[in-house]
C-alpha cells in the first residue's frame, strides 16, 4: 500500500500515462508544485512552533540560574549563567528561516542586556549589598526580562491568517492537478477520478483534520491532538504540530502550579494575619493545608522549651475519647529522635513516605473509613533552629507540586509559630506584671494605714510641745516611734526601687525584642506598598501602607518607652559641645512655625539682650526637650499664641536647684494660651504615662512618656523643668539649664539607681533662731519627705541633709532639738 503522498501522486500519473503522456507530465508539473509548496510550509513554520518554547525556557533557566546563584552566595555559579545565555544566543544563530534576521538581532540584544543588568544586581547582591538604590534597580532588571520574553513570544508566533494561507495553496494546487487531468484525456477519466478521489478523501481528510487542529491550538485547547491516519508528509506535519501542542501544554501546567502554589502561601499568611496563641495558629494551619493539598488527615507538633515535641493542632484525627480511638490517636507529646516526627525535627529535611502500608492511621466518616497511600513529615524550621513539625496523610501519593508547596510555606509557618509563641510569652509577663502591681496596692494601703497611725501621733506630739522641756523623755519615746516608721518605710522605699528596677528591665528587654520582628515588618509592608509586580489591587496596596504607618507609630513608641528605661537605669549619657543660642530660636522657627500657621497660630521666640552667644550643653537633648514642650503647647493650643523665651531666671525668683547659679543659668520659657492644667493633675504632669490632656476626650493624646524623658533629659544637662498654669489662660514650662555644664558633672544625686530623682525642701529659709525643730539626715528623697510632713504635722520644723557632712554641719549651725539619722549613709 502506497503510504506517502509522492507514491500516491506517482501512482495516479502512472495510471493515467496509459491514456495520455501529456496528462503523466502535467500530473507530474503540477505535483511538483504542489510538493514544494508543502515543503515550503513545513520549512518556515513548523521550525518557528519549535523554536518559541526552547527559547523561552532558555530564558526561563537563565533566571532561576541567577536566583540559584543569589540565594547560595555562589560567584562559580554566577559566571556559569554565561553559558545558559550563549547556548540561547547560539539557538538564535542556529534558527535559520525559521526566524527573521531583525528578530534574531533584537532577541540577542534584549537576551545580552537582560542577562548584564541581572548580573550586575546578582553579584551585588552576593557581596551583601542593599539600601535603596540596589532595591530602585530591581524593577529596570524585570522590564529587561520582560522585553526578551515579549520579543521572542513575538518573532516566534503564528498567525491564523499566516497558516490559511499556506494551506489554502496547498489546496489551490491539488485543485488545479484534478482540473488539468480531467482536461487532458476523457480515455482515463473514470480511473483517474477514481483513484483520485480516494486518494483526495485521505489527503483532504488530513489537511480538514491540520486545519481543525491548528484553528483548536489557536484557541488554547492543547488536549486534544491532530488525528493521524497515515504516513505521509501531512501526518508528519501533524505530529510536529502535536509535539508544539504537548510542549505549550506543558508549561501550562507549570504555569498553573506556579499560580496554585502562590495561591496557597497567601492563603495561609491570611489564616494566620491576626493576633492567635500557639494553638490557634496551629488549628488554622493544618486545617488550611490539608484542604489545599487534599490530605485526609494532619497534624502539628511545636517544639517547647524542653525540647520536647506538643501536639498543638490536627486536622481529622481521633481524639482519643474512647478506646477504639485512643489506638489510633496522635500522640501528645514526642521527644526529638522518637518516630518519623522526631527524626525530622532533628535533620530539618522533609521525610516522605510513599505506600506506608499499615501504620494504623484511618480517617472515618459516617459511611467509611480509609488509609494513607502516603505520609508526608515537614520540619518548620527558621535560621537553623525547628520550631515545629508538620505531618499529612494523602489518600494519593505524594507529587512534586506538593512537596513543592510545602517546602515553600515551611519557613514562613515556622515564623508564625515563633512570633505566636513570643506573643504567649509576652502575655504571661504582663500578666505576672499586674500580679506584682497588685501586691503593690496591697503594700501601699498598708503604707496608708500607717501614715494615718503616724498622723494620730503627731496629734499627740503637738499637744506635748507645749511642755517640752519637761517632757523629753517622752520626746525621746517619740523619736524611738519614728525611727522605727522611718525603718518600715525604708523597707517599703527599698521594695518599690526593687519594681522599679524589674519594670524597666523588662520595658528595655521588651523594646528591643518587639524591634526586631517590627523592622522585617516594615521592610516587607513598604516592599509590599510599592507594588512593583503590580500583582496587588489598590486596596491591598493601601492595606500594605496602613501596616506601615501603624508599624512605625509603633516603633516611635517603643523608642521612647526605651529611653525612659535607660534613664531610669541611670545609662544614658551626655555630649557637651558649644552650641549657639540662635540656633535653638531658629530651630524652633523651622521646625515648628508650619505646624503653627497650620492650626492658626502666632509663634513668637524671643532672645533677651545680654545673654552669651554659645551655651555648652548636649545639643540633641536640649532640642528634644524643647520640641516635647512646643509641641504640646501647639497640640493643646486652639487659638492665640505660643512663645518661646530664651533669658535669665526673673530676680528674687528662687532656683529649683541649689547648685544653680542666677548669674550662670539661661531659661527655656514656652509658655501657651491653651486651656491650662487642673491644679489636682499638677502632680501627674511629670509621672511616666500619665496622660493629663487625655483625661478631656476632646483633647488629643500621647503615650505620657515625653514630659517624663523631658524632665530627666534637663537634670541629666544639670539643670531641672519646671511649670506654671492658670486653667483657661494657659501654660508655662520653664527649663533651667546651666551656661555650662562641664564633662564629669553629676546632676543632684539620685535616691536610686532605676528611680527618678524627687527635689526636697526644708524649712531652713524660715527657721528662726529659736524655733523647735528636727534635723533629718537621709539620702533617700522619697523616705526624707516623708518623715518631714510627720514632723511638720506635729508642729515642728524641720531641717533635711543628704550626707553625713551635711548633717554635721547642720547640727552645730541650728542645735536641733532631735536627730533622725539613716545608718548607712553613703559616706
């Protein structure tokens, strides 16, 4: 049987030679033709179907080489990406008619610039180079790959009209064979028609059977491929035409894995965007695995602090609620090295079991039950440390798009795990801090109680001053009395600077914990906002800036929860430099004259006459104390002025410290029109997160930490804050700060290392010569003020020292009456 179209030609003109030589040599003119016209139509197209798809996955292969590369820090494997590009650029040479010329040339251009720029970026990269500028020349590399990509996609495509063509003149020629064979001889008619049309049904057959094939390849469908029924030039254009339909389909379904896989990680980072506790993230995990890659059951183990492995979450598994599930429910707890599960946990590498066999595991439902073909264990494991395990049981076995899948949501789901865990750990300090805060009150009532059997007597002592001298031993008893309260609140005195001291370790070691993760978060929410593979719609963008925004609102708040703890730990230091005095006026100009005209105000800042130029201070200190009080002036201000006074203290006016000198101390004044500040909250201005404005909720608010950090920031320069206030006319702050505070200055001493310091007045500006009176050496503020108000409630007055010196010398000055003395006083 004749099987290629050349024989079947050949027999039809040798058959109709017997009528008519005239009709063999047209047969034969014509069926040349015809020949040439399919070889003309395989040499230009079928090549070009070819050609696309090998060199886009050449391309595809020189970008995974870079990533490869990039992700092992390997400059070998970087400078192998060289011979992926000259294999593709030597495609291009060897494509022949199948590509034009100018198509080739601007491939090769596009392939030489994707792979510069791409190398360029990669190698900088494995040199750990980053910042801003690397991450700007990212997007500049994908519109590289984008435009070899578009460029081969369009020199290798076929068009419709292209392919109708071709075959429309392979039938024209066929057409015009039978016409001229007809014309030549009516002897043979009837053989020639015959054989022609059998042989014309199978060739028209085949070419019906092409067209329908390529006009279903046109469309997308790759799954049904062209018929063949034979064996010649036209069957073989078919099955090179069902090798491209293979080839497209292939990628495909590459393609769509690539989609699945990504679906699947955002889905799971969507499960798990709220705030959960270790198990809830474990639920939501397994369950949301298992129903993306079809497991019938799963579980999840997290390693504790024991090194122990906890069931944390399963998907479809017994409970163990009675005995016929008790056999076949996971076990609790595993110990690393124990099962399949352990093992994993100890190489980090994922163990996959095909065909387990019996293992006892079944899944039930109400109507049957079933076993695994396969077990799959992953290891969640984050910068070389497992955080978990997770086990699925597949009623298929397992495929390389799900091992896949899993290898690539293992480390972000370890990360989850971890930060659940720190949130838990986080939770339970807070909670043993409220406990202890509780115990606290507890104290502080006690301490109450006290102080109100403290003030009884003081009632009776003052009605024993008016015979006093007869009743010093009485006094005597007294002053035994007070020792011992001064004893029980030096206890007490002692216990709160031991709180204190937990407190800020903890806010320190806390800040910096919550900074970590913070910064990761707002690298990846500002990467996500820019929207560089415009993969993301505009409300996820604008979810992506909100994290950011409340990321960094965050972060200043843990800024300052952290200085505070370090000036509370008494770690912060000062740097002394000559700073002009104009350039804190222009400053608060620059900084703060916009936020002003914004809200309707007059900003005014003054420097009085006289005053030095420079000022040796800590310049950065003493711009954040000014921008703390401008800028709640200008927060709490809604209409008149907010001034700024650069002076000398007033005349007469008293210094809130003593080694503080009227002639060499400049003042700070920002005074406002604002509401004013309740004389009951005057106490609670300077006390850390304490929020006075707050308290009106039409007001606005802050953390309370920044007067706070203020106050210690201008004792820390030697100098101290102050403030006055009128309610309904405004506020004063003024900041006294030394001309010149010298290296090695220490500010007033401090009553504890983690304690802020508290200013102590006595009466020795108004002690007459012979007025009955108490001298009180104490070095601590807190305990020294308290044991002056009881002596004042009984009618005296009373003198305070700090050291011993200083008590001396009191003593031999005033002659008191009595002496409270602490025994161990630092010197």
């Amino acid at each position: 049987m004749v099987r290629t179209l050349r024989g079947k030609l050949l027999l039809i003109v040798g058959t109709g030679a017997l009528v008519l030589a005239a009709m063999v040599a047209a047969g034969l003119l014509l069926g040349s033709r015809h020949d040439r016209e399919l070889d003309d139509l395989e040499r230009r197209l079928v090549p070009r179907l070819e050609l696309g798809p090998r060199l886009l996955a050449d391309l595809e292969r020189l970008r995974r080489a870079m990533q490869d590369a990039v992700s092992a820090q390997d400059h070998d494997a970087l400078a192998a990406t060289i011979e992926i590009r000259d294999a593709l650029v030597g495609s291009l040479d060897t494509a022949g008619p199948a590509l034009h010329p100018a198509d080739a040339e601007r491939i090769r251009g596009a392939v030489h610039e994707y792979h510069r720029v791409a190398r360029d970026i990669s190698l900088r990269l494995i040199e750990g180079e980053g910042g801003e500028a690397l991450v700007g020349e990212i997007p500049q590399m994908q519109r590289a790959h984008a435009r070899a990509e578009a460029l081969i996609r369009r020199a290798t495509s076929i068009g419709k009209a292209e392919l109708a063509a071709g075959f429309a003149a392979v039938r024209a020629a066929g057409t015009r064979a039978q016409q001229l064979q007809l014309a030549f001889g009516l002897a043979g008619l009837a053989v020639v028609v015959s054989l022609s049309m059998v042989v014309s049904r199978r060739m028209l057959q085949s070419l019906e059977d092409l067209s329908q094939g390529f006009l279903r390849f046109g469309k997308g469908d790759f799954e049904h491929q062209i018929r063949v029924d034979s064996d010649d030039e036209l069957a073989h254009v078919a099955r090179e035409a069902n090798q491209m339909a293979t080839s497209l389909l292939e990628l495909a379904r590459q393609r769509e894995a690539a989609d699945w896989q990504k679906a699947g990680q955002v889905g799971l980072s969507d499960e798990l965007r709220d705030d959960l506790e270790p198990e809830a993230v474990a639920d939501r995990a397994v369950r949301f695995l298992a129903q993306t890659v079809g497991a019938f059951a799963a579980a999840l183990y997290v390693v504790e602090d024991d090194g122990t492995l906890r069931l944390a979450g399963s998907y479809a598994l017994a409970r163990g609620d009675d005995s016929e599930a008790r056999d076949f429910a996971p076990r609790k707890v595993l110990r690393v090295g124990e099962g399949l599960v352990g093992q994993a946990a100890i190489d980090r590498r994922p163990i996959v079991v095909d065909e387990p066999g019996a293992t006892g595991l079944v899944v039930r439902s109400g109507l049957a039950q079933a076993t695994p073909r396969a077990l799959v264990v992953l290891p969640l494991a984050r910068l070389e440390r497992t955080r978990g395990v997770l086990e699925l049981a597949l009623l298929e076995p397992c495929t390389d798009r799900i091992r896949d899948f899993l290898t690539s949501i293992s480390e972000s789901l370890g990360i989850a795990l971890e930060v659940a865990q720190a949130r838990k750990a986080t939770r339970q300090l807070l909670e043993q801090t409220r406990a202890q805060t509780e115990r606290l009150a507890a104290q502080e009532e006690e301490l109450r109680l006290n102080n109100q059997e403290l003030q009884a007597q003081q009632e009776e002592l003052r009605r024993a001053n008016e015979e006093l001298e007869a009743q010093r031993r009485t006094l005597s008893q007294r002053n035994a009395e007070l020792e011992e309260a001064r004893l029980r609140l030096h206890e007490k005195a002692e216990e709160l600077t031991r709180v204190s001291a937990y407190k800020s370790q903890f806010l320190a070691n806390m800040s910096h914990e919550l900074r970590t993760p913070l910064n990761s978060m707002l690298l990846l929410s500002h990467l996500l906002a820019q929207n560089e593979g415009e993969n993301l719609s505009p409300k996820q963008v604008e979810y992506a800036q909100t994290i950011h925004a409340a990321g960094k609102d965050l972060l200043g708040l843990i800024n300052q929860v952290l200085d505070l703890s370090k000036i509370e730990a008494g770690r912060q230091e000062v740097e002394l430099t000559d700073v002009e005095l104009a350039h804190f006026a222009s400053f608060a100009r620059r900084v703060f004259g916009p936020l002003a005209n914004e809200k309707g105000l007059v900003l005014s800042v003054e420097i009085a006459e006289g005053l030095p130029k420079t000022l040796r201070t800590d310049k950065q200190r003493l711009e954040g104390i000014l921008t703390n009080l401008l800028g709640n002036a200008i927060k709490f201000t809604d209409r008149g002025e907010v001034r700024l006074a650069i002076a000398r203290p007033a005349p007469g006016r008293a210094l809130p410290r003593t080694d503080l000198a009227p002639e060499t101390t400049l003042v700070f004044a920002v005074s406002d029109t604002g509401p004013g500040i309740d004389p009951k909250n005057h106490e609670l201005v300077f006390l850390p997160f304490e929020q006075v404005g707050a308290r009106d909720r039409q007001r606005p608010s802050g953390t309370g930490l920044g007067l706070a950090i203020a106050r210690e920031s201008a004792r820390l320069l030697g100098g101290e804050l102050t403030f006055d206030s009128v309610p309904g006319r405004g506020t004063t702050f003024t900041c006294y700060v030394p001309e010149h505070r010298e290296p090695g200055e220490d500010p007033e001493p401090r009553s504890a290392p983690n304690s802020l310091r508290m200013h102590v007045t006595d009466d020795r500006e108004a002690l007459a010569q012979h007025d009955p009176h108490l001298l009180v050496i104490e070095d601590d503020p807190v305990l020294a003020e308290q044991l002056a108000e009881v002596i004042r409630a009984r009618g005296l007055k009373v003198l305070i020292a700090t050291t011993g010196e200083e008590g001396t010398r009191l003593a031999f000055e005033h002659r008191p009456l009595g002496i409270v003395l602490d025994v161990k006083l630092p010197d």
